[in-house]
C-alpha cells in the first residue's frame, strides 16, 4: 500500500465513529427544535403575550414526532371488557417532507401472520394498501378502522399544525392517562381540508412542557368518535415522548386500544419507499 493511501486510510473515519457521529448530529437538531419552540412560548409569556394556538400545537407535535426520518415498532391491543381480544404489530418508517412539513410513512404489518407482508402507504392525504397476496395497491380512507378504536389515520406520523386550524379555548387542570393533574391548554382543531382523519379534535396540552395529555376526536357530523390520552413518556430520540396511546370509543367506554410504541431509531427512510409504483418491490431489512 502506497503512503498515501496509508494516510488516507489512516485519516478515514471508522463507520461506528461516522453512525456516531450522525446520531449527535440529529439529536443536536431535534434538540434545537424543541429549544427554538420553548423559547418561542416563553418570550410570550416574558413580553406578557399568550402563544397562539398554532404556536402552541406546533410545540406539542414536536413533542410527539422526530424531526429527523425515523422508525419505531407500533403495537396495537385490542380489549373489550377488560379482555385482550387482538393485538397487530406494524413496523413504521416515516420521513418529514421538506415542502409542506407534514410526515410521509411507510407502514409494514408484521403480525398477526394472515396481514404480515402487507403495506401501508401515505403520501401527502393519499393512503394505499398494498397486498403481496394479490400484488395490488388500492386506495384507501384514512378514517377507515385497522384495529380496535385505532384508525388507518391513527397509526402514521402526523403533524397536526400542518392539517389543522388551531384555536385556544381556554385553560383547565385535568387528569391524565395516569391520574395524575395537569395544567393544560385546550385547543380545538379544525380540519383544514376534508380528506384528514378527523373532522376536529379538542385537544389538551400541558402548559408547562408541551406535552400531549388527551384529545376528543369528532366526525364531521360532530358525533364523539373517540377518546384519547397520552402516557408514558419516556426519553426517545433525545426527547420525553409518549410511548403510549390510550383509546377510548366514544359510546362503548369498555371498548378500549391501546397504542404502544417502542424501538425508537433514527434512520434513512428512502425516496424510493415513499413512492406507490416501489410496494412490490419493497423488502424488509
């Protein structure tokens, strides 16, 4: 070997080293975000002016979602009456479109065995199942049920500020998922076009941290759909995140999901998995 390429090879950074490097990179970023929009509230409060509304779920969905691609492993749990009726496991990569700011997914079904293969698609407000079994993609509702209370809309990564309209009710001390009290901000959303999950959502957030608690989701018929409550934060990704989703029917309050995630991980999400045309060509890693 030449002297050269021993000092060439010499002065190469390990590929741990770079992965290493990549990830403080990306925690950095996502710290600076959460920063950025904690700082934005609290010059409000200092200066004696109130956040918005938009400023305020902006805050919250940062909470909730990574800036940087990512996946994570969702299980769903279905009860009725206190018993575990069916449970579905999805492994999501979902990536922030750098134009509008609202996430892009793909969704893999792992179990139970009879939809393992299958995929999820959502690009923009466009969702497509695509069935190995048949080789065929169709479209499909966001509002449509995939298991339990939890909806095809409920399982990918949403920006909520980038689909709704923001407006602050008012402020309440409520209970949380774990009965514990919070001082939160209540905000109602209102969709923005027609083709979302939800027509509109009241949605508490803690005033103090930005953390999601509860929300009520409605149809457009204003029927309570659903009732959701946010828990067990734990540090993903460099921020305090709920890695747990508690679903409530609106009629049947013993008709329960809920909604864990784990296996947190920054990672590359291709162009290329984002795109309709790639489903059967797509194979797990």
């Amino acid at each position: 070997m030449s002297n050269a390429m021993q000092q060439s090879w010499a002065t190469m950074p390990a590929a741990s080293e770079r992965a290493a490097n990549n990830t403080a990179q990306r925690a950095l970023k996502t710290r600076y975000r959460l920063w950025s929009a904690s700082l934005l509230l609290a010059c409000c409060a200092a200066v004696g002016a109130a956040p918005s509304a938009q400023q305020i779920l902006s805050a919250s969905d940062a909470i909730r979602n990574p800036e940087q691609p990512f996946g994570v492993t969702s299980t769903l749990i279905e009860y009725r009456n206190g018993k575990q009726v069916e449970t579905s496991t999805l492994a999501v990569y979902a990536r922030a479109d750098s134009q509008s700011g609202q996430f892009r997914n793909l969704i893999r079904f792992v179990a139970p065995q009879r939809d393992a293969g299958k995929l999820l698609l959502k690009n923009g407000n466009d969702l497509w199942l695509y069935d190995p079994s048949s080789k065929a993609s169709i479209r499909i509702s966001p509002q449509q049920r995939l298991l339990g209370q939890a909806a095809n809309g409920d399982v990918v990564t949403v920006n909520l500020a980038v689909d709704y309209t923001a407006s602050l009710v008012g402020e309440e001390t409520i209970a949380d998922g774990e009965r514990q009290n919070r001082d939160t901000y209540l905000l109602k959303l209102n969709a923005k076009t027609p083709d979302v999950t939800y027509h509109r959502i009241d949605y508490w957030i803690d005033r103090h941290n930005n953390q999601p608690v509860k929300a009520k989701f409605y149809s457009s018929s204003e029927h309570l759909l659903k009732t959701a409550y946010y828990r067990r934060f734990q540090k993903q990704l460099g921020v305090s995140r709920p890695t747990e989703t508690v679903i409530i029917d609106g009629l049947d309050p013993q008709w329960v999901t809920v909604l864990r995630s784990s296996d947190f991980a920054f990672r590359d999400v291709p162009e290329s998995w984002l795109q309709r045309d790639f489903l059967p060509r797509f194979k797990a890693e």
